[in-house]
C-alpha cells in the first residue's frame, strides 16, 4: 500500500508540473536526440496513438488535454485510497485476529479437552498440546509423510488436517500402537529389519504400513493394481509395497529394509 501511495503521489507531482507548463516551457522539451518532434502539437500523437491501446483516447487529443485528463484520473484514485487504506486495515485485524474454540479430540483411546486457536493443526495439536511428540513435522507442507497418524483407520498428514476437522473421529498415533509392551506387528517387523537410520521418519512410516495392511487386507487397488492388471484383490507385491508407501519419504534410504518389514508384517517373508 506504501509503495502504490508513494508511486501515486509522484505521479501526481509530475503531472501537475506539466499541466502548469506554459506552451513555452512545452516546446523546449523536445526530444534530446530529435528536432523535430514537437510534443505540443495534437497530430504528433495520431501515429503513437493509433492500433495502441492509448487508441482509446480521439485520434485529435492534444498533449495537454491528455495531461490534465491523467492528473483528474489521478486525484480521483487518490481521494479513494484513505477509504481503501481503512479496508485494508480492517482486513489484516481480521486476519490476524485469533479464534479460538474448545474442542474434545480422542487420541490413542483418551479424550483430550482442549482450547485451540482454529487454525492449529492436528500435528501441532498433538506435539504442543498433547504432549504426544512421536508424530514429526518434517516439511509441514504434506509433502514427507512424517506426521502420518490414523484418522478412523486412514493414514493423513496431520500437517495438513486441522485439528477441529478431528472432533469426533479416533486418532491413533505411534504411541498407540502397541498394547503397553507388546509391540504392533508393524514395530516387531521395522525393529527386526532395521527399517530405519535416524528414524525420523519412522512413526509416520509405522502408521502409514499399519493402515497399508488394512487397505490391503479390504482388497483396495492401487496405481500398480492398474498397471499390472491386477484388480481384484492383488497380490501385495514389493512394487505394491513400494508404491502404497511412496508418501512416506526417508531422507536416509533405509527403503530396501522398509520393505522387507512391510513384507514381515503382511507375513510373506523378509524378501520376494
Ligand atoms: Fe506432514 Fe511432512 S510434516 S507431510
Ligand atoms: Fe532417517 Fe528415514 S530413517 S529419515
């Protein structure tokens, strides 16, 4: 707004200058490296003017005419920006404004009271609210698969699901998993392969193959199931795998070891 006031006043400036030039200060402005182009003269301006979008204006308008036409238009802008400076204004306190709401979200079996600004997301929710850090925030734009939780049994980026749009659904995230020490299927199968490295990405990589076995086991297709032909309840395959797990991205490679736990997991064996 700054930017578009101070670039309007100084064309304001300008224009009012020209239009308070006498014809004799007019024509000792000519064009430094022309003689002949006289500006004050209205036929100097048919040539420019004509299959221009300038053409809009009479083929006959003189220099000056045109100047104080600007400078009117200009003035008119002007004399609405205080009126567009306060919408403007209104618009960023809205903005900025914070909502809250109280909302009750079940996560791994316990209800969670909580009073949240409603723009939080279901990641920061449970990180910052809940105290439930095994969700991570890689790249929070949806894009790692780090923050993969199960919302009524189907894996969502929680970076990308505000935690209001959970209100009523059941949250499962890697700490709800196991039942007290006994690991999920899933956990045993990454702990035995060594499916990870650092493991930052492994909670959401844990509950993304969790919710795999489940769409597997239902039958559902994927984009190989098209590929290969195989539509009616296929075979989960390690380019299955590999794909219905291509959400989830592992900075440090461990995918070969990632997929020879999905494969433990659904019980045929470490490798094809
Ligand atoms: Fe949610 Fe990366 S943190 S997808
Ligand atoms: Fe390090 Fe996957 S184990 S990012």
């Amino acid at each position: 707004m700054d930017f578009v006031l101070v670039h309007l006043d100084w064309l304001d400036c300008h224009l009012s200058y020209l239009s308070d030039m006498s014809p004799s200060d007019e024509a000792n402005m000519k064009h430094p490296h022309s003689s002949e182009i006289e500006l004050d003269e209205p036929e100097s301006f048919e040539p420019v003017l004509k299959g221009t979008a300038a053409g809009v204006l009479s083929p006959g308008v003189s220099r000056r005419s045109f100047v104080k036409s600007a400078s009117a238009v200009g003035v008119g802008v002007a004399a609405g920006l205080p009126h567009l400076a306060v919408a403007q204004a209104a618009h960023e306190a809205a903005a900025s404004a914070t909502r809250r709401t109280d909302v009750s979200l079940s996560v791994n079996g316990k209800m969670h009271p909580l009073n949240l600004d409603t723009r939080t997301t279901l990641l920061d929710a449970l990180r910052e609210h809940m105290n439930l850090t095994g969700s991570k925030k890689g790249c929070d734009h949806g894009q790692c698969g780090a923050c993969t939780v199960l919302l009524d049994g189907r894996r969502v980026n929680s970076c990308l699901t505000l935690a209001v749009s959970a209100a009523g659904a059941e949250v499962i995230t890697v700490e709800g998993l196991a039942k007290g020490d006994e690991l999920s299927l899933v956990q045993q199968a990454f702990l035995e392969h060594d499916g990870f490295q650092c493991g930052y990405c492994t909670p959401g990589q844990i509950c993304s193959a969790t919710a795999l076995m489940e769409e597997a086991g239902k039958g559902q297709l994927s984009q190989v199931s098209w590929v290969s032909g195989n539509t009616i309840k296929p075979e989960i395959t390690d380019a299955e795998i590999r794909e219905r797990m291509s959400g989830n991205i592992c900075r440090c490679g461990a995918y070969p070891n990632i997929v020879a736990a999905v494969r433990t997991a659904l019980g045929k064996g470490a490798s094809a």
